[in-house]
C-alpha cells in the first residue's frame, strides 16, 4: 500500500514519538486467564522458534536486553507482555516448531498460541517473523491459517537478513510476499530486518504505529 508523501511523514513522526516513550515488562502470560484485561491496544510477535522474536523487540524499543534472548531454541516460554508508554502493549510470544522440546510443554504452549490468536480483541496485529535465509516453512502455514480464519491481520517480517548477501535480500523478500497471496489476513507488504544490524527498524516502528494508529 503506497502512502503519500504527508501520510508518511504523519507516519514517521507518530512512530518516532511513540518509541522515545519508555518500555516496561509487565508480565508473562502462561494460559489465556492471565490475559490483561485492560483494553490496552496490543501487536506480537509470532514465528518459529529462534527465528528472532525476543531480539527483534529489544531492537523495536531501543533495549539491549529487556526480552530475553537465546542460542537455544524455545527460550520464550510464556506471552511476555511489555507497556509502551502508556497506550500499548508488545507481546514476546514462545515459538513454535522446536522439534525437541518435551511433548507436554509443545502441547501447552500451542493450545495457549492458539486462544490467544483466536479471541483476542486487543491484537490490533500480529508480526509473524521468518527467518529469511529458510523462507516460509512449512510449519508456518497452520499459525497463518488459523489467523487467516480468526480474521487478525498479521504482516510478515524476515529477521536476520545481515546473513543474507546484500543481493539475496530483494528475491528473498519476493518469496515471502509471493508466499502470502492466497492469505487473505497478511497484510501484502513484507518488512526485511536485522536486529543484529539495526535493519528495518524504523520501517517496523511505522508498522507498528500504523496498526494501532
Ligand atoms: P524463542 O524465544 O526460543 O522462540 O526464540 P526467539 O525467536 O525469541 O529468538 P531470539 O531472539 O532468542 O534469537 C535466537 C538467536 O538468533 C539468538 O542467538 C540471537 O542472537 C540470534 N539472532 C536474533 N536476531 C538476529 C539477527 O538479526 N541477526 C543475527 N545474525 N542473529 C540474530
Ligand atoms: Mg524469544
């Protein structure tokens, strides 16, 4: 979607004063009970495990640290709620897909995966984050469908493109945008990052601005 020149001048502006606010955790969610009730506005991000989440965040809001990262897959184990300000909520959500985590917990984190994306008013949209040296996976496509159905808009953010050789990164964002047509909740541009690099930042603070804006 092509935004005037105003429109994304309005954009950036709002971004920029929305991420100079500070960032606090708020609290891990383990089943949908838990859920702030609120009202707050909310966006999350969702994807494979190790593919970037907690990093991508602390990227978002400027931090080192404030989610908790890892080398080893399945480290996010809960809905990890972060206040921007005072008018939004982040939420660190636990990956999906990490073959070898215990059966009864993969079970667990699921069922919570899947209520929370099912019913969820507050979810303005949800970043469904792809590693962009694999592409979407296979086991991307259940999550995709079922906010497809639940009708929650999502858009698609490639992590880790410092891996990618610079030409790598226009066909690899083809891909994914090629890979989202026939989901008819993604939202049709693709946002390519690194949190490691400080790549796309901006343009997903605009992203996030425009969603709850
Ligand atoms: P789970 O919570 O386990 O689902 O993982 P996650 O998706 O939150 O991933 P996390 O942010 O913990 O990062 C996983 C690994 O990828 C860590 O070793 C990070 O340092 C690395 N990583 C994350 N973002 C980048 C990036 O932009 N570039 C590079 N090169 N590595 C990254
Ligand atoms: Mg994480």
């Amino acid at each position: 979607m092509e935004l005037t020149e105003n429109e994304s001048v309005a954009a950036a502006a709002y971004a920029e004063k929305l991420f100079c606010q500070p960032c606090v955790f708020v609290k891990g969610v383990v089943d949908v009970t838990g859920l702030p009730g609120d009202g707050v506005a909310e966006v999350a991000f969702a994807g494979r495990s190790n593919v970037g989440k907690s990093s991508l965040l602390n990227a978002l809001i400027g931090r080192t640290s404030l989610a908790r990262t890892s080398n080893t897959p399945g480290r996010t184990r809960e809905l990890n709620y972060f206040l921007l300000g005072e008018a939004l909520h982040i939420v660190d959500m636990p990956g999906y897909g990490y073959a070898r985590a215990p059966k009864t917990l993969v079970r667990g984190w699921n069922q919570l995966l899947q209520d929370y994306l099912r019913g969820r008013v507050e979810l303005k949209r949800v970043f469904l984050l792809i590693d962009s040296r694999h592409g979407i996976k296979e086991n991307d496509r259940p999550t995709m469908t079922l906010m497809d159905k639940a009708a929650v808009s999502y858009q698609l953010v490639l992590t880790k493109i410092d891996k990618l050789k610079p030409s790598e990164v226009g066909p690899a964002i083809a891909a994914a945008t090629e890979g989202i047509k026939k989901h008819g909740a993604a939202y049709p541009e693709v946002i390519a990052t690194s949190a490691e690099k400080k790549t796309g930042i901006e343009e997903l603070r605009r992203a996030v601005g425009r969603a709850i804006g």
